[in-house]
C-alpha cells in the first residue's frame, strides 16, 4: 500500500516576522503568511510534518526586547511537530533557553549538547513521529559553534566535529531504530559543508533518508545528494518554505517516490493567519513606541552585502569603535553586522538590529608577527565558502591577499608595513576575544602574558548610539582596506 507524506521545513527564521515588499509591489514572507501557508497544506494534504531546523531567534527587536519569548508565543501557533536547536538558540543563555523549552508547546530536540559533569543530555536526541500508520525517526544535530556562543556556561558541552556527530548518529540508530521505523531524518544546523561531510560518513545501514538542514542560510533548487543522502535548506528569514512530497510503499518499506520544492511565501501563495497577526501586533505595539525613534542619519544608504569582502558598513563600525580609543585596530566580525543595507534614515530599531550582539569589547597587546599569523589564518580558503570568522579593519589597515598562492602580499598599518618585531593593540568584542585561539589559530598565552586583555567597552551598542546621536550624515566607502586578488 503506497501512502503520501508531505514534510514542510523551515531554518533560520531569524525574528522574521514582518512581510517585506518585493518585486512587482508583491508582499513577501512575514510569519503570518508562513503559518497560513503551512494551515493551508495541513487542509489540502492528509500527512503532513512541519520540521524547524534551527535559529528562531534573534534579528528583530520583537524577539531581542522579550527574550525569545515573543517568538515562541508565535511558533507555538505555527505548531511545528519537531525542532532541533540552533546556535542562536543559546544566545539568551542555557538556562533560559531551558526556561523557554517549557514555554514552547511543540518538541525540542538535540542529541549532542550535554552536561559535562555527568555527560546527560540536555534535550531527548531524537523524536518518532507516528502519522498514518508509518513511523518517522527525527534526530538533532547542532553546529560545533554553541561552544563559541557558550563559552562562558563550562557546565555545557557539545561534540565538536562531524565525524562524533556522525558516530552519535550511529548510536541513537542502532539503539532506536526499529523496524516499525520507515523514515529516519536527520535534523540539523550544521550548515550546508559540515552537512555534506555528515553525509559522507553516514553507514547506508543507519538508514538515514534525508537531512533537513540549516545555519549557512543556503537557498536551493534541488537537493544535493551526498553518499545516496538528499540535503537540503530553506535559506533564511520567512519567505520561503522547503516541502517534500513523499510517496512511501508500506509494504515493500521504501520510499517510491520524492519530490522537493522551494516554495515561495507571499501574498499570491498564501493566505494570511488573523492569529499570527494578532500576536505580532500586541508585541509589536509594546516596541514600536521604544524603537521607532531616530538615532542618525546617513549621507546615503549603506550596505554590507557579504561577509567576506571589506564593506562600507563594516569600515563604519570598525571605525565608530576605534574612534578616539587607547588601541590602534579595531577587528569588527563580519558576521555581527546583520543587515545588508541600512539608512539614510536610522532608526534605534534599524541599530539594534544591526547589531544585535551587544557585547563588551577587549583590548589586546600583539606583535606584528603574531598579528599576520592571525590574518593570514581568516583568509584560509575556508573563508571564501562564509563558514568561518572574518573582519572588517578600522582605518589605517591595508591587507593584500592572494588567493592562487595564499599569501599576503601586503600587510601594512598607516602606510608602513606590519614587522614581526612590531607591537600593535588590537581590539575585538567579547565573542571573539572568548574564542580567540579557535578564531586566529594564535595561542593566547603569550598575548595575556605581555599585557593582561581588558575591557575597553562594556556596551558596543552605547558607543555606536552615542556616536550616531552626535554624528549626522554619516558616509563611509570601500576604500581598499581588504583586497582580495585570485
């Protein structure tokens, strides 16, 4: 007997949950229309599985200004029937991510973040769901950088690479897939390489089927298949919904049939949820009087459109911090500057948002040498893939890398090459200072021995504000601090 599944998937919602105007004048995405896309499907298809691959929170003042508690209120009426956690999951801490585990109405599921006292687990690993007489096994895999966003909580710890993630696969299937099991899922937020790695060494024995993934904000057309594994994403934010079509043989135990889709969300294919709305205006109506206030202007908009280029929002920030400090260099993470555009009009919401990791920020003494050891390893040939760390430079840098030989063909500091023998302090904020040696492949001992690191900023946001509201019309512009060659 041949039975139909549909699994829909979301990740990385980011706090999305507002629609945006697209092309054509056309509305697109915003949580309401999602949740009515996913109500409309329920109505339309006898077996469908909602799955959430990671990364509900952060990116809008709505989920920021409550703690994640205004995005779980909503997704507990989007209802999705299995969730495994993403790293920004653990932001607000692990002790209220497991305050708001109590306050979601859906499962939560995560096999390798653990205690490191007594080594349980602080999620169930995995979840069967039983639909329609068949039996689909979900498990959940976490990126290894909850050890960065965690690094304070020593209590808490995760498996570190794929091949333990692979083997803890390996584990929960030979203990709990049986043979009433017809589907086993991998739910993860490792992103798209690490998913291709994790396919790689899955034993076809597991019987793992699928793997629904998240974390690198991939936008596909098909799936990639990796070792006889379908992978796939939903990119980022509302706009869009992943679905499977799936037609299973109850009798010979295999799928016959998989069809998969990037569905778009707007106001052409789908309806609007009153509930959802409702929600987001009650929380919405508390922020808007807070953050809708202007804080500065722009001379123009500015963008940030990759992580992996020097930008002119990058240089600005990099700039703002470095801005009449004790240090020389400010090192500004890539990844801590959220949108891709912003201004001319800046509003405190349009600031929080941007910068959403309000973090202090550490001074610290390197030698030149150690400083090119640090830059030539955030130029490693994982950076252009936008898996790892990367910087913008406050004024003053200039950094010539050539991808074809790996080198850097210049490295100088206000127009005068960067020596060994040189000494520079540099400053980076606390995420980064916290994983130094994992960020810079530098050991930190002889940093902290030369000078011992302190804070130099307690709130990067206080100073970008005081900043803004004494500064109007801002500019900044690419200006070869970074420059790549092939």
């Amino acid at each position: 007997m041949q039975k139909k599944l549909t699994i829909l998937h979301i990740n990385d919602i980011h706090g999305d949950f507002l629609p945006t105007r697209g092309g054509f004048g056309v509305f697109k995405g915003g949580l309401s229309r999602l949740s009515g896309y996913v109500k409309k499907v329920r109505s339309e298809e006898k077996n469908v599985i909602l799955a959430n691959a990671g990364d509900m929170f952060r990116g809008s003042v709505i989920d920021s200004e409550f703690m994640g508690l205004s995005t779980i209120d909503m997704m507990n009426t989007l209802a999705p029937d299995v969730t495994t956690i993403g790293n920004h999951e653990i932001d607000y801490g692990i002790a209220h991510l497991l305050f708001l585990e109590k306050c979601a109405k859906f499962p939560i599921i995560n096999a390798d973040l653990f205690i490191t006292l007594n080594n349980s687990r602080l999620f169930k690993p995995y979840l069967n769901i039983d639909i329609d007489g068949m039996r689909i096994m979900f498990i959940g895999l976490l990126t290894e950088e909850v050890i960065s966003s965690a690094k304070s909580e020593r209590v808490i710890g995760t498996y570190i690479d794929v091949e333990e993630a692979a083997k803890e696969v390996g584990i929960i299937s030979d203990n709990y897939r049986t043979k009433d099991t017809d589907m086993l899922v991998l739910l993860t937020h490792i992103g798209i390489e690490k998913d291709r790695q994790l396919a790689s060494l899955l034993d076809p024995d597991w019987g793992v089927d699928m793997i629904i993934g998240g974390h690198s904000h991939t936008f596909m057309e098909e799936p990639e298949v990796v070792n006889g594994v379908p992978i796939v994403q939903a990119g980022t934010g509302s706009g869009q919904i992943g679905r499977f079509d799936i037609v299973y043989d109850d009798v010979e135990k295999r799928i016959v049939k998989r069809e998969w889709r990037l569905q778009p969300i707007d106001e052409r294919t789908a309806p609007s949820d009153p509930v959802v709305d409702m929600i987001i205006d009650r929380y919405k109506s508390q922020t808007d009087a807070k953050y809708h206030r202007l804080v500065t202007t722009f001379a123009r908009e500015l963008t940030h459109p990759s992580r992996i280029q020097e930008t002119e929002m990058g240089n600005l920030y990099a700039d703002i911090i470095q801005y009449e400090s004790s240090f020389d260099i400010m090192l500004m993470g890539s990844g801590a500057i959220r949108k891709k555009a912003m201004g001319p009009v800046v509003e405190y919401q349009d600031m929080t948002e941007n910068t959403p990791f309000d973090d202090a920020v550490y001074m610290l003494k390197v030698t030149g040498g150690e400083f090119r050891r640090m830059i030539q390893y955030v130029m490693r040939d994982e950076a252009w893939e936008g898996h790892t760390e990367f910087y913008q430079y406050s004024k003053g840098v200039r950094i010539v890398y050539r991808k074809s030989t790996h080198k850097l063909e210049e490295l100088s500091f206000r127009g005068k090459e960067i020596e060994d023998g040189d000494v520079l302090l540099i400053a980076m904020q606390a995420y980064h200072y916290n994983n130094f040696e994992k960020f810079f492949n530098v050991p930190i001992g002889p940093i902290k021995n030369r000078m011992r690191p302190r804070v130099v900023v307690t709130s990067f946001n206080n100073v970008v504000e005081e900043f803004f509201a004494t500064n109007q019309g801002l500019d900044a512009h690419v200006e070869g601090r970074i420059t790549i060659l092939d």
